[in-house]
C-alpha cells in the first residue's frame, strides 16, 4: 500500500474532505468501490471538459473508530471553462448516488452516503474567482453571470451518463491499484490526455 499524500484529508483548496464509513446496508468491497467511483467519475468529467489528470487515489485511510475510506484528485495546469470545472466537482456525488441506485439499495437518507459538500464549496469558490456565480439556493443574482447548482447537477449526469462505461473502467483499476498517474488513466483507455494550459484558467 503506498504512503498516503500530505494532506490527505484536505482537497485541493484546502477544505476539509469528507470520509465514506462503512455502513451496515453497504459492504466494505462496496464502499471501497463507491470511493472509487467518485474519483473516477472527478477525472473523466473533468478530462471531457479539456482537465488533465495529474494523479488520482483512493484507499482506507485512518479513521478513529470503524472503517473510512476517501480519495483524491489533482490537476496539471488545465484551460477548462467554469461550467466544466463545476460539472467535475459535480460528478462525484452524482456518480456515487447511481452507484448505490443501481445496487437497489437506494434509501432517502443515502444522501448523506455520497454528498459530498466539500466538491461544491470547490466548486463555488473557484468559479467564482473568474466571475461565474454558482447559486446554490435561490436563483443567480439579477445580471450576474453564473448558473444554479441544480442546474450544475443536471448537465453533470448528462455526462455520467454518456460517460458510465468509462466510468466503471477506471473505478475497477483504481480498487485495484488505490493510486494512478494521469499517465497511467491515459493508458488505461490508449488516448492521450489534455494538454497542459500555457496559463492559468478556471480549472487549474
């Protein structure tokens, strides 16, 4: 098992990531591959919308009582556009809630299974660094540009949905190898990854 990154219990601006426990309706191989899935999901989202992948892990991690398990991914510099940054902060939870749907265990409190706040709060932060506003609740401010979460989620499973095959490839090698390279997920699928941004754009 490879060491754990520094940080590992931070994303990528700095806020505190949420764990996935195990629960008594879902099974440790279940959950590990749920982890999994919502990285995976994070990276090809993200590569759709021109982000490449650095590097992307998921494992067990310390938990101070029971099982938890979390992951992460990082990027190369990425030109991006805001809706696409949103859309893989996105992705995520709406990969993981098809996810447990499709086992059939799906019950209202699950919610609180796949949510992942920290990917919104990224998601609102960055976006609106380049004047994008993410309205989470209530309508986009009069003149303002930006676009309401809710809407963020629709256009998101439009790609989970496109892109599910891919997505359950990637989340099977990560279970399986816990850390992966952006080399490595551009192997994996034998096409080359986004080039890296001259400058800095949203999804950086």
């Amino acid at each position: 098992m490879s060491a754990l990154p520094e940080n590992w219990d931070r994303d990528n601006q700095g806020n505190r990531k949420r764990f996935v426990s195990w629960g008594s309706r879902l099974g440790l191989e279940q959950i590990a591959y749920l982890t999994a899935m919502h990285e995976a999901a994070h990276v090809l989202v993200g590569w759709q919308h021109g982000m490449r992948v650095r590097r992307v892990w998921s494992r067990e991690v310390p938990a101070t009582s029971g099982r938890s398990w979390t992951g992460c991914v990082s990027w190369d510099l990425s030109n991006t556009t805001s809706l696409g940054y949103a859309m893989m902060c996105a992705a995520g939870e709406r990969a993981a809630a098809r996810y447990v749907k499709e086992l059939g265990l799906w019950q209202p409190e699950d919610i609180e299974l796949v949510r992942a706040d920290h990917d919104r709060l990224s998601a609102v932060e960055n976006c609106g660094q380049f004047g994008f506003h993410i309205a989470v609740d209530g309508p986009v401010p009069h003149g303002t540009l930006g676009m309401r979460w809710s809407q963020v989620i629709e256009y998101t499973d439009m790609d989970v949905d496109a892109l599910w095959a891919d997505i359950t490839t990637l989340t099977r090698a990560l279970v399986e190898r816990e850390d992966m390279t952006g080399q490595d997920v551009a192997d994996l699928f034998n096409r080359p990854l986004p080039p890296v941004a001259v400058e800095q754009g949203a999804g950086a």
